[in-house]
C-alpha cells in the first residue's frame, strides 16, 4: 500500500515542473524554456479537443485521497458520496479513450481497452527491483507502467508520449495520486533533452519506427554506463520481417513487424550486451479489447474471423516479445 506522496501538480502552478527538473540537472539549465514548452503544447490553442478535455479535468471533484495502491489496478481509495461519484465517472468518461490501465479511483473502475496488468505481469520478474533507479518510458501512454515501476522502488519515472490526450488523463490521474515521482510530457523521442537514465523501457513503439536501428541506438544514448533496456514489441515468430504492408491489423502506422531474431541484432548493432529474449507472447482478445472506457473497434475487429491466427489483411495475428538488454559499463 502507497500513501500519496509529493505536492499535487497542477496546470496553474509555475512551479510545478520544478520537482522533475531538480531530478534531472542536465535539464536544469533549460527548465524555464522546457517548462514553457510543455505548458505550451498542453495549453488550449493548436488541438480541437484540449478545451473540452481541460474542463473535464477541472470539474473533477475535489476528494481527499486516503490511500493510494500501485497494483494490478492503480487504485485510490477515498470518501465520496453517489453525486461526486457521478460527476467523477463522468468527468474521466470525457476522456475517452482509455488505452492503459486500469485505474480505480473513489470506487469508479476504469476499464482500459488494454490489460496492461498482464504485459507488466511478464515484464516485472525478468527486471526485479527498481530501487533508486531514475527511469525513462518511451512512449508511455498515461502514465499506467510508470507506477508500477515506482511500486517496484524506481526513484523517477519520465514517461514521453506526443498524444496529448494521454498527458491530460495523466493529470487527472494525479489529481488524486498526487506524485512528483511519475512524469508524462508531451514529447517525441526526438526531442528528448539530453538526459542519462538508469533504465529505459520501450514497450510498442519500435514498429512504428522508420529506422527501427536508429531508434535502438537513442535508446542506448539515454542511457547510463551499465544502463537496462526493456524493448518489447509485435514479432514474427516465423519467416522474415514483415515490411511495407498498407495496414498491420488496421493499423497504417506499422512500418516493421520484426523477427525476434531482427530485435537482438538491433540491440546488439546499437551497442548492448546481455541480450536476452525473456517473453514471446501471442495477444488475446481478453488482453486488448472494446470496454465501456474505449468503446471503438479492437483486436477482435483486427482477427480474421474465420482464423484467429491471421488478421483481416491475412498477415500473423499479433505476437508479442520482450528483450533486455545492458549498456557496457
């Protein structure tokens, strides 16, 4: 069980950012321009949606956390009565969707499309124990495996993720988590300041990549001498890399489906040792699915109906790896 630790963060406070940058000194010296930026792209203008996902956040009622729990579910556990769980649930519906998770907060459950539970289930025993360690989550949606990694005694975790609907229910999150400890901005991995951290993690991000080599070796740059990696992503478990499909199970932003094999020369093409392949998973519907909190088609909608092992483009049905990797030193 976690008490809630550290001040709230809020939009409005100038120096809300000043936590992350203590925590980072190299970023210290541009705090005020990063702080600006990050302000910036989470403010109203340049998004259709932002107005309208700002006021949810702002009509959260305000509740007095009583404990906070870092589990399977993120849970917060607090007194309310039925009109503030309603204006509650209602609020955080209006940031629909919700990929990651779950969440449960003052008793409303908030059941993600994804069963992230069950991808950190087969991550946590091949990482162990986090004590200490500052931590970047490429990717990291809202925030879900950045508390899980605080549960584990990680020190630090900076989650980067460019969809700044993610951002905005990370700060609803902790509006009742209230931690200075887990970070989401709003930032492309290119964009990254220059920062070294103890662990990376890089969980379903590498087939959207271009140069999938070229991201490996940024991973390895953020990095600590004797630095962890954790890159899990689709795989082909059979044949050669699948490359250049118009749609990957629906989805038009898949630009490599690699072999396994394709995973551990990349890490070790990018520098890293102790390559090892730790998971290889198939994705059921039971883990990826449409709920009440992400009510657009899922992986059903992806499968081959008549072969659950093809997807609708007659391609492998999605399957899942994890490697780890260590930078020398």
């Amino acid at each position: 069980m976690h008490r809630a630790d550290g001040a709230r963060v809020t939009t409005s406070d100038s120096n809300a950012w000043t936590p992350l940058f203590d925590a980072l000194p190299d970023w210290r010296a541009s705090a005020a321009e990063l702080a600006a930026t990050f302000e910036t792209r989470l403010a109203d203008g340049g998004h259709g949606h932002l107005v309208r996902w700002r006021a949810a956040i702002e009509r959260l009622p305000a509740l007095v956390p009583e404990a906070v729990e870092f589990a399977d579910t993120v849970t917060v556990r607090g007194t309310i009565d039925e009109a503030g769980r309603l204006v509650l649930a209602e609020s955080l519906d209006a940031l629909h969707p919700w990929r990651k998770g779950p969440f449960e907060f003052f008793g409303v459950r908030i059941d993600t499309e994804w069963r992230s539970d069950w991808k950190w289930r087969r991550v946590a025993p091949h990482v162990g124990r986090l004590d200490g360690l500052r931590i970047l989550d490429v990717g990291c949606g809202n925030g879900y495996f950045g508390w899980r990694m605080l549960a584990a005694g990680a020190r630090l975790v900076v989650g980067i993720d460019p969809t700044h609907l993610y951002c905005m229910q990370h700060r609803a999150i902790n509006r009742y988590v209230r931690s200075t400890c887990n970070w989401v901005l709003p930032l492309r991995f290119e964009e990254l300041p220059r920062a070294l951290f103890d662990a990376v993690f890089s969980m379903g991000v590498i087939y959207h990549r271009r140069d999938p080599l070229e991201h490996v070796r940024h991973l390895f740059d953020c990095l600590t001498p004797g630095g962890r990696v954790v890159l899990e992503s689709l795989v082909v478990t059979g044949g050669p890399d699948l490359v250049g499909a118009e749609r990957y199970a629906r989805m038009r932003n898949v630009h490599v489906v690699p072999a396994v094999t394709s995973l551990t020369r990349w890490l070790r093409e990018a520098g890293f040792i102790d390559v090892a392949v730790v998971d290889v998973t198939r994705t059921t519907t039971g883990e990826q699915r449409s709920t009440p909190w992400m009510r657009f088609e899922s992986l059903a909608a992806a499968l081959d109906p008549a072969d659950p092992t093809r997807t609708v483009e007659g391609l492998p049905a999605p399957v899942r790896a994890i490697v780890l990797a260590r930078k020398p030193g």
